[in-house]
C-alpha cells in the first residue's frame, strides 16, 4: 500500500520529475509484477512496453523457435472472433501493437492514445490469460514464423549452412566457436504441449515487467494493482546458461558468397576480455576510436574502402569486437597491410590522448539527444532494465566521463594483443576469371567442333 501511495504521489506532481530520464519510480506488485511508471513529456500519448524474461537463448538449437512461436500464437485471438476480432478490437482503442522475441526476451510493444490506457492494458491482459491455443491456429503460425525465417527450410539453404556457405563472417565465426546453432531452428515438430509449457513456466508476474511512459492516468497504480495484481506468480524457472567458447576456430578463412563478383570484405574479429577493474562502456569509446581510426587509414589515406566500421557483437556470453572493410577484390593483399599496420601502430604509440578525448566528449555529447519521446524512452528503459537500481537508470554521460585514457589504453592492448579470427568474404571467381573460364569454354567447344569436322571429312 505504501508503494500505491507513494506512486499517485509520482503521477500528481513534479514536472522536474519528467525531465530526468534516468530516475523512474519503480515498485513490485505482491505477485512479483516490477513496474516502471515515467510520466513523459509529451501529452496524450502512452508508450507501453511489457517485456516478459524468456527468449531464445532458453531453449536448445532444436527447439528455439518456441518462444518466438508462442508469441505470435498469443495474438491468434481471445474468443470466437479470432484474430481479426482481436485486431479491430485494438483498432478501435486507437492503438498499435507488435511483439518481438529477441535472444533475452519477448517484449510487447504497444503505442496507445492516453485516454484509453487502461483499457489497452485490459486487452493486453486477456491476451496473456484467455489466448486459447489450438492446433489450426499452431499451424497458422508455423506458417508465419517460417516466413520470417526466410521462407521454408530447403535441403540447399541446409546443405549451404553446413558449408559455411550461408553464415555471414561474423555469425560463422560464432559457429565454429560453439556460440551459435550451426543451422536455423525449425517449427514444424513443435507441439502444443511445449508450447503450454513455456507458457506456464515463463509467462508469469515475476517474471514480467511492465514499463509505461507517457501521459500516464493518475489511476493507474490502483487499476494495475486491481487488474494485473490478480495474475499467478509460479516457481521462477532457471535461465540457461549462456554457451561460451567451446570448440577451436582456424585463425583464417575465406567464405565465399556468391558466384561471380569484384567486391569482397575483410573482417578481422576478437573476442573482448573480460577486464573486471574497467568501465563497461570502455570498449564503447574503443569501438569509437578504432572506427575512426579506420575511416583515416582504408578510406582518407589509401582509400581501399568506402565504409570500414569497427562493430560490438554478442554471440552466447561473449563479446566480440571486429574490424571490418569493404573492398575490390584485387585491393585484399594492401587493405590487409594497412590493417595489420594499423594494429602494430595502436600497440606500439598506444591511443592518441586528443583523438580520444574529442571521441568521448561526442560520446558524451550525443547522450543529450539519443532519447527523444516516450517511445524511445520507453524503448531506453526496456533495452536497460539491468542498470535500474534503486529508482535510477545508470546515466551513460557519467559512465563514459569515468574512462580514462589509460583504461582504454589498457583494453586496446588486452585486445590487440590476441591473434584474433581473419575472415575474408568474397565470390567464387572476380569478373576476369568468369569471362575467361567463358572464352575457355567457347575455345573448347570450337576445338571439338573442328575435330568432329575434320573426323566427318575422312
Ligand atoms: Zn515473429
């Protein structure tokens, strides 16, 4: 009750209270339902983000649409009306809604008028406990989530996936390593006993958080205590842990992707240490740094490649940085000199103290104007909810104020130190090759036309 009191309090008053983005007042309902009430700035609108903890990380290679295909099965419909009675429904309240399942989570994501919030948050909640599944409407969505997919699964996508053929560089890399299912997870064995599974065990209140922003009605907290407090609370399950590096990886390899072409990309991937006494956004200004550092050398001064980035990607539990360049076929033996120099350089001179400076003040600059509305707010929150502590969102600028030039300069070399994956993506053959293996091909059939000619004549 106190926590009741003290969030109509919230929803009453304070308009300073809106303008700080990172304290939001959050409670738990007694059924274990957390809540993130933020009034926003602009009027009449709710941004509703309901992001439920379970994801595709939970389940084994075979079985890892399960989530996903629950979540769509979750909007088949809530009475006989089915799933277009469901859509007008939603129409008619003004809103929009979606739902997405990521690696961590199944988030759903709803754009409301704010005079109708609670009657959103009504439909929303039949959806999660009157959502009757059956078989045709499993089916229906079978469909749907293959063509997410990319369409049905053929022998030859399989067959390409199993020869690295179908991978980018990257995902490839995770494969080799143990971080990623070698091939994309089917629907089709999936049964509806699973699915009423994962939906007793992960679609509970304490496992669910609810983050609202915007125009936000100051009855509220009592209707969500009221209506939402009525869900089960059931025995959390536990996550899964998060595969890390298995198996051994060659040090380089080259993919080929398409048949015939000039172009090819150059990655060069490493897995981050884990560096407990550093700033987590050290490596942010380091990816920073080793982006522009890159610009300057393959595109300003040899201009090898339009677009080099350098790239943070999560595979399993590890982190991995990456260089990566765009390129002519012809110029792979040069761009990979410049890199390999590039490296050499950082580890001998170490960061340059100005380049890095003026890279973190824009880091620390862009925070001002990253989060704009409710929507992106609320988008913020969700993609945070492991900084919020004690009524508060850790705030990015003083993170990033936090490092120093010599814990960057201590992650650079913790990461360049390391052999690291080479991966080259280019075609099967560049354009010379294909037009002569073509005038090869002429001069043979002209030679065996001769021949058979000549053999006729006598
Ligand atoms: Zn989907």
């Amino acid at each position: 009750m106190r926590c009741l009191l003290f969030a109509f309090l919230l929803l009453g008053s304070f308009p300073s209270f809106a303008l700080d983005r990172f304290q939001v007042e959050g409670y738990t309902l007694p059924n274990g339902l957390q809540l993130l009430l933020k009034p926003g700035t602009e009027r009449g609108h709710v941004a509703i983000r309901l992001v439920v903890g379970v994801g595709l990380d939970d389940f084994s290679c075979a079985d890892k649409e399960l989530p996903h295909l629950l979540e769509h099965l979750l909007f088949s419909g809530i009475d006989a009306t089915g799933e277009g009675g469901l859509e007008e429904r939603m129409q008619a309240l003004g809103g929009e809604w979606n739902a997405y399942t990521s690696n961590a989570d199944t988030t759903f994501v709803i754009e409301a008028p704010a005079k109708n919030q609670r009657k959103v948050l009504d439909l929303l909640l039949a959806l999660l406990t009157q959502t009757r599944i059956d078989d045709n409407a499993i089916n229906a969505a079978k469909q749907v989530v293959e063509r997410e997919d990319g369409g049905h699964y053929s022998h030859l996508q399989r067959w390409l996936d199993r020869q690295d053929l179908g991978h980018t560089a990257s995902n490839q890399l995770a494969v080799e390593l143990g971080l990623k299912c070698p091939e994309r997870a089917e629907v089709d064995h999936l049964t509806r006993e699973q699915l009423e599974t994962v939906r007793k065990a992960w679609y509970a209140p304490n496992n669910m958080t609810l983050i609202m922003v915007g125009d936000l009605d100051r009855l509220l907290p009592a209707y969500l205590e009221r209506a939402w407090g009525e869900l089960d609370a059931v025995d959390p399950a536990e996550h899964s842990p998060l595969p890390e590096i298995k198996a051994s990886a060659a040090h380089e390899r080259t993919l080929s992707h398409g048949l015939v072409g000039g172009g090819a990309k150059l990655h060069w991937l490493v897995p981050e240490p884990v560096l407990e006494d550093l700033h987590d956004e050290t490596f942010d200004l380091l990816k920073d740094y080793l982006d522009w550092a890159l610009y300057r050398q393959m595109r300003l001064a040899h201009g090898l490649s339009y677009g080099p980035s350098a790239e943070r990607e999560l595979f399993g539990g590890v982190g991995f940085m990456s260089l990566n360049a765009d390129l002519e076929r012809d110029d792979l033996p040069e761009a990979q000199q410049v890199l390999e120099e590039l490296k050499a350089g950082l580890l001998k001179d170490g960061l340059d103290a100005d380049t890095f400076n003026r890279l973190k003040q824009a880091a620390i600059s862009r925070q001002a104007w990253a989060v704009q509305g409710n929507s992106a707010l609320a988008d913020y929150y969700w993609s945070a909810l492991g900084d919020y502590e004690d009524g508060r969102f850790a705030d990015p600028a003083r993170e990033l104020q936090g490092v120093t030039l010599a814990e960057a300069n201590k992650a650079m070399r913790e990461l360049l130190l390391q052999p690291g994956y080479l991966r080259i993506e280019k075609p099967l053959m560049s354009d010379d090759q294909f037009i002569w293996a073509i005038v090869g091909l002429l001069g043979l059939f002209v030679l065996g036309l001769l021949a058979w000619r000549i053999h006729r004549k006598r």
